[in-house]
C-alpha cells in the first residue's frame, strides 16, 4: 500500500462515534490500540500518472481517538475516486451526516454491498 498524499489531505473536524456505531466498530476491529471514540473524514487526491499534474478525489473515513490519531493503512471506508472535487465534498458531507446520526456503519455497508 502507498503511502497517503498528506499534501492533498484535507481532514474535517472530529465526529464521536456513536453508539450503535461503536458497537458495530467493536465487533469489526481489534480494539487493543487506543481507544477508537471519534470519526476523522477526510478528503484525499491521488495524482493520475499523466504527463499535465490531475488529480482525482475521494473521500476516506478512519476510526480514531480524541487527539485525532489514527491507522492511515486501516481506513473503515474509501471511496472510489471521484473525478471532481465539489463532488468529494458533498460525498463528506453525506458521511458526516450519516456519523452525526449514529448510521455511519449501517450507510458505508449498505454502499460496499450495492
């Protein structure tokens, strides 16, 4: 797996996890690092290999812990790339919706499925 573009990884602000969330995490991942208590989303672009610099988008959730910490190699959901940015934006703006009403894991397992 390559790296993270961190020049191009803009970050939201923290969300709690919730509870149902929480649940569903817990059943999922090994909870012996930190304790995973916040959603961090997070815009990131992935240079197309090109001649002309274009890059493409797409929107990654990672579980984290109060100070923001957590496993770039392990993200909960990835996108596929999106060619626009205004459309990763509004697909982290869905996300973030979705976490703030508890349903994050229920909407990005319903997504993996379809």
């Amino acid at each position: 797996m390559q790296t993270p573009n961190l020049r191009d990884f803009y970050q939201k602000a923290l969300i709690p996890i919730g509870l149902n969330d929480r649940n569903a995490l817990m059943e999922t991942r090994n909870q012996k690092m930190t304790p995973l208590t916040h959603w961090l989303i997070a815009l990131e672009s992935e240079q197309l290999p090109q001649a002309k610099e274009y890059f493409h988008w797409k929107v990654s959730i990672y579980p984290s812990n109060t100070e923001g910490t957590f496993e770039w190699r392990k993200p909960f959901y990835s996108s596929s790339n999106l060619e626009c940015f205004d459309s990763a934006i509004e697909l982290a703006r869905l996300f973030e919706t979705y976490s703030k009403n508890d349903q994050l894991f229920a909407s990005t397992l319903q997504e993996k499925i379809s």
